[in-house]
C-alpha cells in the first residue's frame, strides 16, 4: 500500500505553466499524516491511500456550514462500505488510525455531514425497534426530516437543492418506525443509528420472505 496527500482540491490537476493541485506520496500512513498536519489549515487538502490501481479517499479537510471559516478534518469514506476496500484490513486500520490521529468527529454521507458513530452500537431503547419503509421498490425510506445544524429541521429534499458554502451537519433525522410487535412509532435518531435500523429492518425483510418461500 502507498498512501497520498493532495494540497487543496479546489484547485484543478496541476499543468505545465498552471497552478493547481500537488499530490505527494509516502511509504507509510504515519508520514502522510505527519505531512497532512503541516499544511496550512485553510486549504481543501486530502488523504488516502492506494494500492496502486484502486484510490481510497481516508480524510479531507473541508467546510461545515454555518460558519464560513468552520474547516474541520473529517473521515471522506468508509471502507467497510465499499466493496473493493470491505475485505481489505489495512484500509479499515488506516480508517481507524486517522480517526484517532486527526480526531475526527465528522464523515462524509452523500452530500452532507454527519457524526461518526460512537463505540457500543445501537443504544438499549433502539435494539427492539425497526424501520416503517415506504417509497419506490428500490429507494424505500423513513427519514420524514432531517435536522441541519444553522438551519433547522427540513424535509430530505432540501439537502438536494443545497447550494450555501460548506457542508450542511446533519446530526439528527426524525423516522418512522416501528416496533417487534408492529406498533408504529416516531424515532428521533442519529444518522449512524438509522443506517444500522435499516440494515437490521432489510435483513428481517428478507427473513421473513425466506420463511415465505419456505412454506410454499
């Protein structure tokens, strides 16, 4: 594995005779965190690693709206959750390491921000509760609103129409759920926790089609 750093993403590739980002490429993640921590603090700069065909975005340093001057490292992706990188125990090693290195709060979901999951898992209220989906067959959903730190509670439409400096916070969603027995209830939730009900919702869906099928 070799690890990057890229100066500022907001410039374009440099050329011959034009200014524009440098990248920068280390034998070890230790040397390229060292690198990351001595530019300056105001610029889009990033880290990764690749394993010479396949790039691994680490951590980026970006804009968090409200504040125009609010840059903040934050985790740019997550391995477990890409396919080429899941399988692979020095991406989530160095995932892990830049977490505690560079204190990350913040990572990257679409087109927003949200906290980094805590260690210990769902809290003890969550762990008998699931997702009401509805929706079109392929994008089922809950989220009804979504709370952006400066702005409020808004419906998730407003995030695709998001055009303000910076990425919007979003530290909390309001979903429908429901409980073991059925019962419907409204769930006020952190992004982390409504992506592991999903994921628990999807695999009792797909329990009870199995059992469906069984019989049949």
């Amino acid at each position: 594995m070799q690890y990057y750093i890229i100066d500022d993403l907001r410039l374009p590739p440099k050329r011959s005779f034009r200014k524009g980002w440098t990248m920068e490429q280390f034998p070890s993640l230790r040397e390229a965190l060292v690198r990351y921590r001595t530019l300056p603090s105001h610029q889009a700069k990033s880290l990764g690693m690749t394993d010479g065909i396949h790039v691994l975005e680490l951590a980026r340093r970006v804009l968090i709206y409200p504040a125009e001057t609010a840059w903040e490292d934050i985790q740019a992706a997550i391995p477990d959750l890409l396919p080429l990188w899941a399988e692979v125990p020095e991406a989530t090693a160095a995932a892990e390491e830049c977490i505690t290195t560079l204190n990350l709060r913040y990572r990257i979901s679409g087109n927003m921000v949200t906290p980094i999951p805590p260690p210990g898992g769902l809290r003890r209220d969550l762990r008998d509760k699931y997702l009401w989906l509805s929706g079109e067959s392929e994008r089922k959903a809950a989220i009804r609103w979504v709370y952006i730190v400066g702005a409020g509670w808004k419906q998730p439409a407003f995030l695709l129409q998001w055009k303000r400096c910076g990425y919007p916070l979003v530290p909390r969603y309001q979903a429908d759920g429901i409980t073991e027995q059925g019962a419907y209830l409204s769930l006020e939730i952190a992004p982390w926790e409504y992506d592991l009900l999903m994921r628990r919702t999807l695999e009792r869906r797909e329990r009870e089609e199995t059992r469906v099928r069984t019989r049949s």
